[in-house]
C-alpha cells in the first residue's frame, strides 16, 4: 500500500497477517492510498482526513466505504 500525504511525501506500508499497517512518520493530512496487488492497483477515490481506515472499512461499511477490504 502506498500512502502520499499533502506534502506529497510517499510512504510505502506493509500489512501484516491480521491485514493491519502502522506508521509512526508524521504525515500531513490529507492522504491518498492506493494499494497494490498481483499487477493490479486500486486507489481510494477520496483523500482521507484521518489515519482510521477501520473507521468506514467495517462490517456494514461506513461513509462510502466498500467495506473489509480482502485480497484473494
């Protein structure tokens, strides 16, 4: 997954096996992500405010969210 705040900076993150990523580098709101996989990438279409992905990713999903997301 790649996060681009603000300022432009790009962060490159990896999940672990319970599919959860964590930075400790100050970034500046807002954020792009996208996230790779396999040769195929998928962008949220909105910048997010927040680090909270869990927030809208639930379980019926939240604010426009598509919910959980799953790789194959």
């Amino acid at each position: 997954m790649t996060v681009t705040d603000s300022a432009s900076r790009q962060l490159t993150l990896s999940t672990n096996g319970g599919g959860n990523f964590y930075t400790a580098e100050g970034l500046v709101p807002p954020f792009l992500v996208e996230i790779a996989y396999q040769g195929r990438t998928v962008s949220m279409s909105q910048s997010q405010q927040s680090g909270a992905c869990n927030a809208c990713h639930t379980d019926p999903p939240q604010n426009g969210a598509p919910g959980r997301i799953y790789t194959p």
